[in-house]
C-alpha cells in the first residue's frame, strides 16, 4: 500500500508502479467509486464507435435481405434514405 497526498482540487498522484501495472496513462479515464474503506478507482475500458455513413448503412440493409421480400422492403428503405440502391454494391434480388 502506497500513501499519497491529495493536492488543490482534489488532485492526487498515481504511483508511477500502479500505473505501469493498469496502463494508465495521461489521459486516461478511471471510475471512481465511494465504497466502505473509502474511494475505489478503476480504469475504464473505453471503446472505439463505428460511425457508418449513410452509403455503408444501405449496404447493410441491402445484403442483409434474405428473401425477395425483404429485399423490396431493403430497396424502399435505401431510397428514403435518399440513395439509390443501384449505385450501392449489393448482391441484387436475382440472386436470392
């Protein structure tokens, strides 16, 4: 166990050996939780968002489309989204 000083704001030091051993780094972000000895940290696992553009989104739903219906209502999708499904790449209705 390591003794630390709080400093202005609240501000603490993480020992340089408890950071090496749970990746903290500048710039990382820790829950911290108020528990019965005191404050618990935790790093937080932060994950990457996908953002999908609107082109890939109609990708999706057209080669998601296992029957004919499904494809149709894929197709009717796609155009409300202002796109026409002949320029997405897709395997066309023929095909299911």
């Amino acid at each position: 166990m390591e003794t630390i000083k709080v400093g202005k704001r609240g501000t603490i030091v993480i020992p340089a050996r408890l950071r090496r051993n749970y990746a903290i780094e500048e710039g990382s972000l820790l829950n911290a939780e108020s528990c019965e000895d005191g404050v618990f940290l935790r790093p937080v696992a932060a994950l990457s968002i996908e953002m999908y553009t609107p082109e890939r989104k109609a990708e999706f739903l057209l080669n998601s489309a296992i029957t004919r219906e499904d494809y149709i209502w894929a197709t009717k999708e796609v155009s409300k989204m202002g796109i026409d499904p002949e320029t997405i790449q897709h395997k066309k209705s023929e095909d299911l």
